[in-house]
C-alpha cells in the first residue's frame, strides 16, 4: 500500500517548531496517524516513544515473508530508529567496513523511499573517537536523525552534527561529541542532546578512569539551536550518558525533562539519583539522592509523579518537590505467568535483587501501565501506575521460523536441551542472554562480521542495552537484540498470555541483530536490522 500522502504539507508552514506540539493534533484521542505523517525523530511524534495507533498487521515475518511490503538492505551495521516525514524515511548506519572489523567512527545517514524503500541519497558525517560496532550498548550510529520536513539533523555523536536540506545538501556542519545513547530531540527549534567531555580508549571501551573526573568534564544535557547549531543552554546538572530524558509538561504546564546519574564504568557524575531540569534553559528544579542509582531508564511522569525504578522498588516522585510519595518492590512476592510444559500457570516468585533493577532502556509508560523487562529473567513487568500493582508474564526466549519446518520455541535451558547453540566464551555459559538456538551471527549484509563487543552475539535478554519499546495506541512493541518484536496489549486488564497478540520477527533467526526501535507513519511499521530496513503493512 503507498505511504506517500500530502497530509503532511500544512505542516512546513511552521519552521523549526517543536515537532511535539506540531503533530499533537495527530495523535489526539487516540485517532490513526494519517498516511505519510511523521515519526520525525527517535522518541517520535509526542517525544515520549509513542503516537496514536497503526493500520499495519498485528502480525508479521520476515522469515516466512509474511506482511512485508519492502526490504531494503544497506552495506553497513547500524543501529538506529528509522524516521518518517511524507515518503522520505532516514535512517544512519556506520561507515562500510572492507573486511571484518571491531571499530569504526565514521557513520553515513540514508534517505530511502518509505513507499517502495528505494534509495534516494546518502551523505557520510565523520566522527573523532572509535565506537565498537554493532554493540548491544550502542555504537555511532545509535543515535536515529531528526526532521522537520523541510531540514534532517544527523547526529554522529562520536564528534559531528551535520544538518542536510531534504535533498541531501549539506546546510552546516559543527564539532559535537556526544554519547552513542543518546536520541536528539528537537524542541521549540533546540535540537536536545547529551554533551560528552571524556572519551572512551582506542577501542571505544569507557573504563572507570574517569570517576572522579572535576564538574568540567562532567557529561550534561545540550541544547543547540537547529537552524545554526550554535549552543544555547547546557543543564546545571550532569547526566548519564545512558539516561533518556524525556520533554514532558508538569501538570503546572511547566516543560521539563527529568534526567538521571549513576551507573556502570564509574560515571563522575554527582549525585547519584534523579533531577528535574527546565526545557527551556536547563536550569535544575530539584534533585533526589539515590545512593546506587542506575540511571539508563526513561523517566515518565503519571498524574504529579515521576515514575523511577530503583534497586528493587518502583518510586513515585512528587514533581513539584522531588520527594518520594510511595515505592513497592517489583521483585518480592509478585504473580508471574509462567509457561510450563503442562500449561500456563500463575505463580508467585520473589526474584533475585539487583543495583539494576530492569533491562536498560527497556521501561516505557502507556497510559496507567509502566511496562519494563525483568533484569535476568525473560519476564516483562508493569506497575499500575495508579494502584502499584505489580505483575509480570514470561515471553520465549527466542522463536525460530524457517520456510517449511515446524516452529521451535526456546522458554528455558532445561526446556532446549540438546538443542541448544554451543558457546566459545566460557564466561557466557549459564547466562540466559546466551541461551540460545542460534546466537547472533553479526555479519553485515555483505557478510563480514563488524563486531567490537562479543556480548552481541546475546539474545537479547539479560545484561544488555533494549532496543526502546514503542508504543501505537494501546499496542506495546518490544523489540529485543535478536530481531524478535512481541507485541502487547498494553491496556490488557491482566498482563498474561492472552496480553501477546503476537511474536513477530525481523528476519532469519541469527541474522536480525538489531537495537532500533520499530516506528510507524500511521500506515506502516519500519523497522532497521544489521542488515537492512524494511516495511511492514
């Protein structure tokens, strides 16, 4: 079916308008996005990984070639959410590699046809320090482009930020070094963004070194204003390079965008715990110590609360004053519906506490739901944002579909046994981000493998950076590193089996490494492999 419409033509009145309020009429109500509307940037439409519901399947395949409307494959691994303004979609990729390759720098941002896929130009933006590709963390090409119609901003956030008219020519071009997690936002004509002082080695790998690093060298969020990319604020606080800030309006009608510190490889920024920053200058409005934080969350907020997880306890935080109003544990004593060899069953568990208490970038809010994924179980949770009730339901670990052949389903080591994919790397075994009927081949279309961190090879539960869910409508879409997307009913009264509506892939098993979220035009649903972009109708 043609995605290209007009319907978007009133929209290039207005020039470097928050892309949020643009389309917030789109969205309102709940009503279909129309054909060619946009997904302008990562966090879409609204800025908060949602918009309003899609005319594509509930289900689809790559593998068996079900639903599909185009595939498109590139030269290159990457990583980013494809973008959709009208028939124009864009994505970036990494530089292509003549041989097998762990690191790379420079990234290539793709304009292509979202109607047939087709390619329409292509323009490189250089980068300074070494990214490991295709790493389950991120690399430089992470970071999805950003468009307002008329300008696409591409960010290589290993040292460039290029803006290109839409036909590809280069309208400016400026140092900017920023984090590989990061995902632009544009916003009242700012484009918002993390800023990064230190650097990882040679091999992209951040190290601890900097854990004391002065308030200087602290990484912080940016604005810049997108029609010159000359600086406008830089927020008083610092942030984690892997918190994602979400532009959200308090219920006082202030904008603003809560922001995380604390994590892995020794972060120096102090302290740990949640801030609550102005969109409009950066200023800090408040911030709440929490001693151990993990910060790679998104941070929404429900009803005067901000929604945080913490250790083991979900937190409701007033926005106005930044103190805690209630916490429940999600670890102990919760339902579970587990899947058994006899059948679904419900069960109560108290699961094991971690400093991490979700999978990274894994937590979204769809109306009074907070879903996320369990750390080290193959469980997705939610909060009842209202009452706190806490429930989970076990998803496969991995499916696979071939042409002709029954459909194998792996829930657990014991359950695969025998059929399980051998492992080299004797630290992965017992780690059920490795359990697997087939690991992640992280080869590029052109088959050479472009992978600097072995942990990709993961099936995408566990320790791991998720791909960030997205959500159309009240349908949740949780895509995981192995190119599996399960497909939820997010406004389900009970989160069980009958929640699933569906569990679709992105290709063959082992071939369908990706980390981008899945986006839609309101018509189609796009997606972005190692190896190619494709449409599903």
């Amino acid at each position: 079916m043609p995605v290209g419409r007009a319907a978007w033509a009133q929209s290039r009145i207005v020039y470097l308008m928050s892309v949020r309020q643009l389309v917030f009429l789109l969205v309102l109500a709940g009503a279909p996005l129309a054909a060619g509307q946009p997904w302008p940037q990562g966090p879409g439409p609204q800025g908060d990984f949602t918009a309003g519901p899609t005319q594509a399947s509930v289900e689809w395949s790559v593998s068996l070639d079900r639903h599909i409307a185009w595939r498109t494959e590139l030269p290159e691994t990457g990583q980013s959410s494809p973008v959709v303004w009208g028939d124009a979609l864009f994505v970036t990729t990494m530089k292509p590699v003549s041989a097998d390759a762990e690191i790379g720098s420079d990234i290539v941002v793709w304009r292509l046809s979202a109607k047939t896929g087709a390619v329409v130009w292509k323009q490189e933006v250089e980068g300074e320090y070494a990214t490991q590709l295709s790493a389950p963390f991120g690399d430089a090409s992470s970071p999805a482009p950003v468009t307002d119609g008329k300008h696409v901003w591409a960010l290589n956030p290993a040292g460039r930020l290029a803006c290109f008219d839409m036909d590809g020519k280069l309208v400016w071009s400026r140092k900017s070094v920023s984090v590989v997690r990061t995902r632009p936002v544009l916003h009242n004509g700012l484009l918002l963004f993390h800023r990064q002082e230190y650097l990882p080695d040679d091999v992209g790998h951040f190290t601890a070194e900097n854990v004391d690093a002065p308030r200087e060298r602290w990484t912080q969020l940016q604005a810049l204003d997108a029609a010159t990319g000359e600086p406008r604020w830089l927020s008083e606080c610092g942030v984690n390079m892997g918190a994602l800030p979400l532009v959200q309006r308090r219920k006082d009608g202030l904008e603003v965008l809560v922001v995380g510190r604390g994590g892995g490889h020794g972060p120096p920024e102090k302290p740990e715990g949640v801030s609550m920053i102005r969109a409009d200058n950066g200023k800090t409005l408040w911030t709440l110590p929490l001693e151990g934080f993990m910060s790679t969350q998104t941070y929404p907020l429900f009803d005067g609360q901000a929604l945080v997880f913490h250790e083991s306890e979900h937190l409701w935080v007033d926005e106005r004053t930044g103190k805690i109003t209630k916490r429940v544990s999600v670890t102990k004593d919760v339902p579970v519906r587990r899947w058994t060899p006899e059948g679904r069953r419900t069960v109560r568990e108290t699961l094991e506490e971690h400093a991490r208490p979700i999978t990274q970038q894994s937590n979204l809010l769809v109306g009074p739901y907070h879903y996320f994924r369990a750390y080290d179980r193959n469980y997705l949770g939610r909060v009842d944002a209202r009452s706190g009730a806490v429930e989970y339901v076990e998803l496969p670990l991995q499916v696979l579909r071939e042409p002709g052949k029954p459909e194998q389903t792996l829930w657990s080591a014991a359950q695969g046994e025998g059929k399980l994919a051998p492992l080299e790397q004797k630290r992965f075994r017992g780690n059920i981000a490795y359990t697997s009927l087939r690991h992640n081949e992280v080869r590029n279309s052109r088959g050479l493998r472009v992978m600097g961190d072995d942990r990709a090879i993961g099936n995408g539960w566990g320790h791991t950076a998720s791909p960030i869910p997205t959500a159309f409508g009240d349908r949740l879409y949780v895509p995981i590193l192995s190119g599996l997307v399960f497909v939820i009913d997010a406004s389900a009264e009970t989160l069980d089996e009958g929640a699933v509506l569906a569990i679709n892939d992105l290709g063959p098993l082992g071939q369908a490494f990706t980390r981008a979220s899945v986006t839609t035009d309101g018509v189609r649903i796009y997606a972005h492999t190692i190896r190619e972009v494709l449409a599903i109708e």
